[in-house]
C-alpha cells in the first residue's frame, strides 16, 4: 500500500501580512517622557490655548508624553502607510476619531484639565499621555534633565515630576519676586537598552 504525501498548508489567512520600515533613529532620552509643573497653583488672566501634534509614525505615538494648557487644540496626524483610529476614555477627554489614512489629521480641543490616555483601537500597543493643565507652569525636562519654569508669581507651591510609570515626585519651593530659584527634582528614569 502506498501512502500520498502530505500536501502543503495553504495560507490561513486571505490578507497578505504588512510591514512597516521600522527605522533605527535616536532613541528618545526617558526624561522627555516627564512633565515638571507646579501643583494646584491658582491663575489669573487669560490661559493661553496652544496647538500641538502627536504624529503616528511606526506604530507609535511620537511623542508619548504631551503636555499643553485647557483649550489647546492637538492633532494626531497618521504618518504611517495604513488606518490608525486614536482613542481615549479618560474622564479628562473622550474620544473616538474613527479610522483615517496616511496623511490625514483629526484633531481634538482639550477643555477639562486632567490626564488623558490615548491609545489606538487597531494597534494595541500604541499609547501615549497627554496632562491638561489649568495654568502655563509646566514643561518637558531637556534631554540632560534642566528645565526652567518661567513666568512664576511669588509665593510657595509643590513642584512636581510625573512619570507615567514612576508617578509623581514632588518638593516644596518658595518663589521669590525678581530672583531665580533652583530646585533639585529627582524623577529616577533610566533609559532602556
């Protein structure tokens, strides 16, 4: 008795699979993904709205951590080659801006201060952080770590690092009219291999 040969496995999926050129670019210092703001400090006058982006590009967010005033105004332009659909259910800012193609931009206005997690309904491991803030004290430490915040009126506050993962580490500073305060905040990041 003769016995057939198996045949060979036919694909099990009718979609051809997709790639993306990833690139070996300059990986992004840990310590761009901290915001250093002063904590509930009360501001008078007009709150400055702003406009930023958070790109899609090689399935990732860029940048991860955003942070911008009430009312500002982000855009999530899609960079890469096929459907991105940006999300968020945070209690600061919901959304769905549905799927959309290379090229194109959908754009939220921010109006509630808080932190708003973002994410991608087709790629899962997509997420980035958006912090709407009430006042203009806050910014993204330089890739060695200094900052300056500008602008502050005198008086004593809580100055904050948030970290996604470490969360936040705060000390108390005492502004004082006219002179510039140096504040040591150590947010202990350390950048991945």
């Amino acid at each position: 008795m003769r016995r057939a040969a198996p045949a060979a496995a036919l694909p099990s999926s009718p979609y051809v699979p997709r790639g993306i050129n990833r690139h070996d670019g300059q990986p992004i210092p840990e310590i761009r993904n901290v915001i250093v703001h002063l904590n509930d400090v009360p501001f008078r006058g007009d709150l400055a709205a702003t406009s930023a982006d958070l790109h899609q590009e090689h399935e990732t967010f860029i940048p991860h951590t955003l942070a911008v005033t009430r009312g500002s105004r982000v855009g999530f332009p899609n960079d890469d080659p096929f459907f991105h659909n940006v999300f968020s259910l945070s209690s600061a800012a919901t959304f769905n801006l549905g799927r959309y193609p290379r090229g194109a931009t959908r754009t939220v206005t921010f109006t509630r201060p808080g932190l708003v997690k973002v994410y991608c309904d087709i790629h899962s491991q997509m997420s980035a952080t958006i912090m709407v803030l009430d006042h203009p004290y806050f910014t993204i430490p330089n890739d060695d770590g200094t900052y300056e915040l500008t602008g502050v009126p005198a008086g004593s506050y809580t100055l904050v690092g948030w970290h996604e993962r470490i969360g936040e580490r705060d000390v108390p500073v005492q502004v004082s009219a006219g002179r510039a305060t140096v504040v040591d905040l150590t947010v202990p990041v350390e950048d991945l291999p």
